[in-house]
C-alpha cells in the first residue's frame, strides 16, 4: 500500500468518505458511489485505427463529457488518491477487452514540470505502476518532457500549448532490446495531439507498435 493510501485510509476513519461527485456517503471500499460508477457504462467497442497517427491503436474507456471526464478532473485536480486504485481498475476493463500485444512494455505520458509542481503528484505515473501491477505488462518510463525550446519563447500560453513538436523526448535508448510493443496510457484524449507526439518519438527511438489507452476521449 502507498504511503498517501494509508494516510487516507487512516482519515476515513475518522471522517465519512463522501463521493466526491454527487456527495452522497460512501460505503466501506468505495471511492466512487455505486450510482456515479454505474454511469461510467461498459467498454464502448471502438478500436481506432488511422494512418494519420503514428500509434497503432487506440481505446479509451469512455467519453469525457460524462461521469468518467469528472473523476479524472476530481483524482488530477484534488489529488484525490484513493482514486488511482479505481481509474486503475478502469483501464484493466479494456485491457482486458482489447489485450495489448505479447510482451508489451507499459508506459505513460509524463507530466510537465508546470504540472507536476500544480497537482503535486506523477498523476498518470501513480496510475501506470498500478496499471502495470494488475495487467502483468512491465512498466517502464520512457518517455520525458524537454525543455522548453527558444523558438517559443515570445508566444502566446496558447500557442504554446498547441506545440507538441518536439517536446518529448525518449528516456529508454535499450527500448530495442524489447519487443518494441509499446502500450501508453493517458488520462485524456483531446486533439490526439500529445499522444501521437509521443507515438512518434517512441517510433523513431525503435518501437515496433504503440498502442494508446485512455480514461476518457472527448
Ligand atoms: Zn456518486
């Protein structure tokens, strides 16, 4: 057990946990009530393959706008931990609909140092190691996110936003001593943009497949 996830059970003892989106109070072992989780619904059947990305496949476990946009906004923004095991168990569910290929390593998004300094904590690292844990698919970090490059300097906080080019980097040179499959997960998928940043550099440094997977797309 983490350090943080003894802590908050040690506060639920003494405080009754409430779901941190409708209010109602939880039940032993709950982190999410009955009702909000129910609403998540199943794994939808959708396998994104385009050859405008450079990942290989990508699954998400529900839409963002819904039940499963506000749990990932409440356990990033909240820094609600008890909710990793639960988001965890969430991407077992397509894992376990949409098994990666064999011997696949497990990675994810790294967080920029803005980020990482604003919530506090390796959001999707927590995840991942979970994720990892419960699949069976080791994790490795392979990814990290570069400095700022000069040329950005002097545009907007938007503009900046949308450039992704470049801005990750590989960690892991030995990844082609792997198979090369690579499964990377993420909280959300936006534009895509990040992830087949991601994909891209993974694919120049050696991976032979990357497949995405996400808790929700919008
Ligand atoms: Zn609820």
């Amino acid at each position: 057990m983490l350090k943080a996830d003894f802590l908050s059970e040690i506060a639920n003892t003494f405080f009754p946990r409430r779901c941190p989106l409708c209010g109602k109070t939880l039940e032993k072992g709950e982190v999410i009530c009955k009702e909000c989780a129910r609403k998540i619904g199943a794994v939808p059947y959708v396998r994104e393959e385009s050859k405008k990305w450079f990942f290989d496949a990508m699954f998400f476990r529900a839409p963002y706008d819904g039940v499963m946009g506000e749990i990932v906004k409440v356990y990033k923004f909240s820094a609600r931990w008890s909710l990793s095991t639960f988001l965890a168990d969430k991407f077992m569910e397509v894992l376990d609909v949409f098994p990666p290929p064999k011997n696949s390593v497990l990675t994810y998004v790294p967080p920029t140092f803005k980020s990482l300094k604003e919530k506090g904590f390796d959001h999707m690292k927590t995840i991942a190691k979970k994720v990892s844990i419960k699949s069976g698919v080791s994790f490795r970090t392979l990814l990290e996110v570069k400095k700022q490059r000069k040329y950005q300097v002097g545009l907007s906080k938007e503009k900046r936003k949308e450039i992704v080019f470049g801005k990750y980097g590989v960690l892991d040179d030995e990844l082609y001593k792997t198979s090369g499959n690579v499964v990377l997960i993420d909280d959300v998928f936006t534009t895509g943009a990040t992830l087949n940043e991601c994909a891209r550099v993974l694919k120049i440094s050696g991976a032979s497949s990357v497949w995405v997977y996400v808790l929700a797309k919008v």
